[in-house]
C-alpha cells in the first residue's frame, strides 16, 4: 500500500496544477495530468493495481506500461519523502 507522509508537505491546487512543497527544504514540486491523476488516486486507495485500473479506463495506455510508469512514479513520490510503502 502506497500511502502519503502528512505533514511532510504542503500543497495548493493553481488552476490543473499541483504544487507541492516540501516540508524539510522548501523545494517545490509540480503535479499535473497523469501524475496529479496518480497523487490523486492515493486519497482513495494505495494499492497499484487499483490505481492503474483508474487510469486504464480515462486513459488509453497497456496495462504493462500503465503499472510500468505507476510504479516508477511511486518510487519517486517516495524518494522525495511525500510518500512511503506500508
């Protein structure tokens, strides 16, 4: 399960944008489109297979590449601290 680390970061939505700060450096980050999609998708649920379902329906992607670019995605989301495997 992929969750994410509150009060690790804070957030505003500007206009299709997210914007991401993190708590420790201050550095921004910008979530839009699929990724947005995917930190989105974390409010509901955190498991891959899920999310990858979301997005195979709103999207025309294989499911190989989907879970593929998901994974690889969540790997940075958790690099960067903003969430973490439970």
């Amino acid at each position: 399960m992929l969750r994410k680390v509150e009060g690790r970061f804070s957030s505003a939505l500007i206009d299709e944008e997210l914007v991401l700060v993190d708590a420790d450096t201050g550095q921004f980050f910008s979530l839009e489109g699929v990724g947005l999609e995917i930190w989105n998708s974390l409010d509901e649920t955190g498991e891959i297979d899920a999310i990858c379902a979301r997005l195979e329906s709103r999207f025309e992607v294989a499911p190989e590449q989907c879970r593929a670019d998901v994974e690889r995605f969540a790997a940075v989301l958790v690099e960067r601290g903003f969430a973490q495997y439970a």
